[in-house]
C-alpha cells in the first residue's frame, strides 16, 4: 500500500518554485566554494544532501498522513450515510404500521 502512495505522491505533488531562496542558495554556495577546502566543501555538500533528504521525507510523510485522514473521513462519512439511510427505511417501515389519529385497532 505504501508504495501506491508513494506512487500516487510521485504523480499527484507538484513542488512549489521558490526562485528567491534557490537563487540564494546557489549564491552562498558559489560562495562557500570559494572560500572553503576541498574537505570542508565537501563536508557541507553532504550538510546539504541530508537537509534535502530531510525535508523530502517529510514532505512524503505529510503527504501520507493527509491521505490517510482523507481516507478516515470519507469511510466515517460512508458510514454515517450508511447508518442515515438504514435508518430512514426502518422509519419509513415503521410508519406503514402507525395508526392515524382516530383510527381503531
């Protein structure tokens, strides 16, 4: 199941475009490159690649947790359609035997 929604995430989850802060990520960046050694750049390249895996797991675990709420609360709505609609038909059964006000037995 979990790969479905990790499908369905993948297809359905557009990311959204922040020009602003990519701009001035690759700014710093640039920046870092020039100033810091071959071991500390690479040191904050993998600072960045967890950061990013960070943030895409939680994207995906919030995309999953809605889902699921989502699912919860159509079933719970189902449900209470279900128990509505079996309860309008045992009135409406019930009303056939009810007798109008001066009738007798």
């Amino acid at each position: 199941m979990e790969k479905i929604l990790e499908s369905l995430y993948d297809q359905f989850y557009e990311k959204t475009k922040l020009a602003a802060l990519q701009a001035s990520v690759e700014a710093n960046h640039n920046l870092l490159r020039l100033r810091l050694g071959k071991p500390e750049r690479k040191l904050v390249l993998r600072l960045i690649d967890d950061e990013t895996a960070i943030a895409n797991a939680v994207s995906l675990d919030s995309f999953l947790c809605g889902f699921e709420l989502a699912w919860k609360l159509t079933t719970e709505l189902n449900h209470l359609e279900h128990e509505r609609s079996a309860l309008t038909d045992e009135v409406e059964r019930s009303a056939h035997f009810v007798l109008e006000e001066g009738e007798k037995v």
